[in-house]
C-alpha cells in the first residue's frame, strides 16, 4: 500500500476539464494497492478512484484491463467502471503517468474469510468467466506456466536462503507442472488474482471485485485454483475443506465443471500456488533500499504448495464426488 | 503519510455502533498525517474521517486537541468537527488506540503557495485566534523555547555529519533565543503546525484548517512566525516578501498587531525556524530501520534561520512601517 506519485492540484483540475465530472473538490491517496497510486476523488458529480499507472504495469495492456472493466460492468458484474473524458476515451496521462478514473465502490476486503465470504466469492468468480465469455480482446497470461522457469531463474539458488532447499523443490516442481499442465480446458478472461483485497463485501453479501490488472485469457479453472489458494486455507497453513466446498458450490451453481476442468484441479492448485511462490520470492529477494512496501512472504505460498502435492483429487478441495 | 494500524472490518463496525452514523460503507486508509494513521470512513450517514492516535501523541492532550475542533467549529471556523457517540464522548479506542472520527472536509493543500493562498492563511490565523480567544482549557507548548535544548542535544555533534558547522550554529541560536525570548505577548491558543498540508483550499479560496495536533496555548505572534516561514519562502531558500507582506496584512485586517508583536516578528521567526531545524534534524538522525516515513530535510530550515539572523525589522517580512 502506498502512493508513489504525488499530483498536484493544479495538473489534477486541468486534467479533470476533459471529464464531466465539475470542479474537484478533493483528493486524498489512498492506501490501496500495491502496483499503483490510488486516489479517492470527490468532484461535483460524486467519488471516484483515480488510478496512475506505475512501472510494473504495461501501458500497451491498459486498454485491456479498461475495455474488460467496461464489459463486464455492462454485464452486471459490479466492478469499477472506467469514467470517459467528453471525447470518449478512458485512458488519459497524468503527472507523466497513463492514468484513468474509474467509478467508486463501497464494501470493504475481509482479513479472514468465513465460509460464506468464499461462497460468495465462488459465485461471482462463475460470474465473471460467464459475463467475460463474449468479451472480443485478448491478453496472454504472462504469469502462466511458461513464464515460471524465468521466475525461478531470477531467484537461483537464492531461494535457499528463505528456506533450506527450496530451490530444489521448485525445479521438482516446473518439472512437473511443465510436463503435465492441462490443455483444451475451457478458457477465457480470468481475473488471475482474486485475492481478499480485490473483493468488497457488505457485511456477508459480496458488493465488488476490483483490481484487474492481472486479468487475462486463460484456463477459467485455472481462477478457481488461484481463489483456493487465496480464500481456503488457514493461518496455520492448514486447507479448510469447508471453505472449498462452499466456494466450489457456488462456482458450480453458475458453471458447472467438466470431468476434465475437476479432475485438472490438483495440479492447478499446485501450478497457483508456484506461481505466487515464485513472484512473492522474487520480491523478497529483491527489495529496493527505501522501499515504501514491505514484500509479502513467499514461505505461506510453500505451506500451500506442499498441500497440493499430496492432493489426489478435486474431492481433497471439498467437490462433490 | 503512512497507515500504521490495520483495522479489521468488525472491530470498525463495532466502534461505529456506538455512533448514530448508520452502516459502515467504505473505509480506506489515506496517506494524510505523518504522526497518525487516518482513514476515510463512508458511512449512511455520509463521509467522516477516522484517526487512530499513534504513540507519538500523548493520550492525555486528545481531549484538548478534540474540545478545540469542537470549539473552533463552534465560531464559525471550518474545521474538523469531532464527531460524538450516543453517550455524548468525541473519544473512544480501536484497535488499542485512542481513536476519534470527525467531519470530511472538502479541499486540498497547496504544494507551491501563491500569494493569494498566503493572504488566505493570514486571515484564518487570526480569525483562528480570535475564536480561541474564550477557550477554556490550557495546553503548554512542549516545542518552544524551553524544549528546543533537549532537543539540541539528542542531536549533538551528529548534526554536523547533516552540514558542517551546524551543531555551533544551533548552540548560538539557542543562546540568543533563550537570552531574549520575548514575555508578555498576547497568548491564546495557536495552532502551530499551520503548514500549507493543513490548510485546504477550493480554488483560491481557503476551505478548512485541519490538524490541531501540536495546538496549544503560546504566544499568537509566533503562531504567525510558524506561517511565515512555511509559506512565505520559495523553493531556492529566498523570501519572498510579497508573500510576506499578504499574509501579514490580511492577518492584520482581523486582528492588528501590537507595537510589542511587530517588534518581536524577527526573533520569533528565528525560533520558530530552529524549533523545525531541530525537530527535523532528529527525525533525521533518528531514522528507524524500515521506516515508511521519509524524513523531511533539515537543510531547508537552515536556510530559513540564516534568513531571520539577518533580518532587523518586521519590514524584512513585508509588514508596512
């Protein structure tokens, strides 16, 4: 969390006149997100979140994450809906950073999910895959299997250093996953990191899913093992079957699984949870001196990884025989 | 600007059933305030802002801090307005700290005040003072005169390692202000912390006063000396005397100043000076590791102080003979 770009008033007003949006009235930073600065704007015509856009995101895929947002939001899913200048687009530069500003959510993230927040959060995941199904643009999943290795290339046998002989498991483990990653499994849009912070509830009820910069074309079960991963497991490392049965239901309830997406589960479960070993040990590894964000540990995404690979079956996550 | 405490979804629920604001909306931590972690709050009831204290405010001052707000409002002054529980109590606790919730106010701060945002401050300094005038309580300035040694000397011979020379400097700054601070001024409740962060401004209009952390009951005069030096010099360290001549005038259209205040401006400036120079200095010097606050440089009050030990007359700061 945390504000990398201060605006000024006055580039903020000037970039406002492109909007209908009358005067600004405020602006506060929020501390919401960790890949960009967030601000909370109230003008004439209500709150809105102003996003400026960092260097961990590519410009070229704004349009994307934009275009999707406006989609699915037409679709009834309630997410952040991108706000168009009198011109008609909604990705404009601001402070020298591509910026846009999207429409304001209430609901807030829970810190421990019950299980009915990851029932409601397996219900709107279905949503999701189903109101994406007609979305027309593509983006590839830079952070699927195939870009694993180079993740694990980055953290050498530095790994070892947060935990002994994690660097071999890791190999053990793209050796695996590289062999044996499901093909010809539904895809589509996925959100791809559908953690507790992008997800808004209202007390129980589920009131928005936010954050889509991560979202690409993918295998839609795929989503599903990233949710389990995020919203299923305890504290103490432990998988809460209960919370994996609830959200697997509601998913279902939506959008049944196939044979193949069900009996695919353990190994996207195991290919998630590798995937955010890798990406949060990379970070670890390489914190900038002066960093205003502190890394989240990658050993919790260890403890997830050893579950799936004794996990046999999509029953071991709480589905249904 | 920084959020130090996280707070869960329940425990603010919770808090908040003891207000008549309705259900809790939105809450989103905004990088405002660098000695409290602070918090946007919607509510049905509409938008408040939430302040955890932090250890750097001692408990005992709140109700001061909170009956002023109170006080100030009262007298027409905008400014944040605490709000209170059913049982009548501005003060409550949250998540193991003292905790307040007062109004939103609409605005924003300035980076590079203009003259117009000067004369602005000139005038809700005194219209500030003039409303303190019948404020019951009494809160002792802890960072003048008498504390600025202590601080001097948490610093010692380190400030030299931040300029050459800097340690003597202070020693004969210290001299001079102890020797010859001024008795016997008008006193009141100051604000003394009125930075261009505090004030909010809708166009060139001043739109609220906001922090009252280091209110406290002083000399009025220095309260403006405090102004003078966070507006009214420029980025390359020079005075900009317009500036100067704006503030005061339009400070002096509410409330004249004595013979006694003019002829003290210059050596409250230079205090007033020191007193940022020295709490910055050890901030400096007193970094803790992992901070998520950088310091702010000691260097620009340096240049402020060797300003003020030229300067002969309230002249030097714009005020007509």
């Amino acid at each position: 969390m945390a504000v990398y770009t201060e605006v000024g008033t006055e580039e903020l007003s000037a970039f406002l006149d492109h909007y209908d949006l009358g005067e600004l009235l405020s602006c506060k930073g929020i501390a919401e997100g960790v890949e960009n600065s967030n601000f909370l704007i109230h003008t004439a015509a209500g709150h809105y979140i102003l996003t400026l856009y960092e260097k961990r995101v590519d410009p070229a895929d704004l349009p994307f994450f934009l275009a999707l947002m406006e989609h699915l939001a037409g679709r009834g899913l309630i997410c952040p809906l991108p706000v168009k200048t009198r011109a008609g687009t909604a990705l404009g530069t601001l402070a020298g950073r591509p910026a846009a500003i999207v429409t304001f959510l209430d609901g807030m993230s829970v810190r421990q999910p019950a299980v009915t927040h990851c029932a409601e959060v397996g219900e709107a995941l279905a949503r999701l895959h189903l109101a994406g199904a007609d979305f027309a643009r593509q983006r590839a999943n830079a952070l699927s299997v195939a870009g694993w290795r180079p993740l694990a290339k980055r953290a050498g046998h530095r790994a070892d250093t947060v935990a002994p002989g994690l660097a071999a498991l890791i190999e053990e483990e793209l050796a695996v996953v590289e062999a044996s990653w499901p093909n010809g499994l539904p895809e589509g849009v996925i959100h791809a990191d559908l953690f507790p912070d992008n997800v808004f509830f209202l007390g129980n009820r589920l009131s928005g899913l936010i954050d889509f910069y991560f979202a690409c074309t993918d295998t839609l079960a795929y989503d599903i093992a990233v949710c389990l991963n995020a919203w299923c497991f305890e504290p103490d490392g432990s998988f809460n079957v209960t919370k994996g049965r609830a959200l697997l239901q509601r998913y279902e309830a939506v959008r049944p699984l196939s044979e193949a997406e069900r009996a695919a589960l353990p190994l996207l479960c195991r290919g998630a949870a590798l995937r955010f070993l890798l990406t949060r040990l990379v970070d670890w590894l390489n914190v900038p001196p002066g960093a205003l964000v502190r890394p989240k540990n990658p050993i919790e995404y260890l403890k997830k990884l050893r579950f799936h690979r004794y996990a046999s079956s999509a029953r071991d996550y709480g589905l249904a025989a």
